[in-house]
C-alpha cells in the first residue's frame, strides 16, 4: 500500500493542473462577445449614415445649414431611436452623430442647440465614419458612430 502514494500524488498533481490550464483556456473566449471586432459590413453602413446625414443637413457640398443641423440634434429629433429611424437601421444598431470642432473637440452649438445625438458611445469599439462641414463659414468635423 504505501508504494501507491506517491502514484496517487502524482495523479492527483496532474489531474489538478490541467484543470487550471484548461479554466484558463476558457476564460479568453467567455469575454470574447463583448470584445468584438468591428466588421466591414458596421463600418460601410457608418459611412453611408454619414453620407446620407450629410444630404439631409446640408445646404449644398459640405456647408450644413444651421437651422436643420439645429432641429435635426433637438431634443425631440436627436434621440437614438428618432435618428435609426431616420436612417433606416435596425433596433439593435446604437448610433451617435456629433459635431466636433477640430481644434478644440469640443461639441459645436448652433443658436444654443448642442449638435450632438444619439446614444452615449463610452469606451466601447465603434465604427465611425467622418467629414469635414462647414457652418456660418466655420469648419467643423461631423462623425457618424455606429455600434
């Protein structure tokens, strides 16, 4: 009996590490949804968002006229749902449309109207899409986030 000890330590040592190499294997892949990549298709459909937001505020080439970018980001408007349905998306796609002073990245405001909706983006991956606009004659970045 006493040669079997050191068998049954060794058994017992083995069948305990590779059930720790083995939880540690499997960890990466449970967090591996929640990190996803953005995919080609996400990006393509920001930068036809953007595209078409661009058409809809637009007085003509890149010049945004203020008093549409100004009710387009309105309270009403500028909610997440009001712009995926604006833009023909599905409910589970998240959106976030802001326009940016390049200089400074802070929020542009026409007649006190923050021009900024949609959904908070945070720290998660998202796709974007930018233009550079101009509005009263001042330049501006107006980026198109999709998640």
């Amino acid at each position: 009996m006493r040669g079997q000890t050191t068998i049954d330590f060794a058994l017992g040592v083995s069948v305990f590490v590779l059930t720790v190499a083995f939880a540690f294997g499997l960890i990466p892949s449970l967090f591996a949804p929640f990190n996803a990549p953005i995919d080609d298709g996400l990006t393509t459909r920001a930068d036809r968002t953007a595209a078409t937001a661009l058409a809809d505020l637009s007085t003509g080439g890149n010049a945004l006229d203020p008093d549409r970018a100004a009710n387009r980001f309105d309270a009403t408007n500028g909610t997440e749902t009001a712009l995926r349905s604006s833009y023909g998306l599905s409910a589970t796609t998240r959106i976030n449309v802001t326009v940016t002073d390049p200089e400074t990245e802070s929020v542009a405001t026409v007649d006190g109207e923050s021009l900024r909706g949609g959904g908070a983006l945070g720290d998660r991956p998202a796709a974007a899409s930018s233009r550079i606009v101009t509005i009263r004659d001042e330049t501006y970045r107006f980026t198109v986030y999709l998640w």
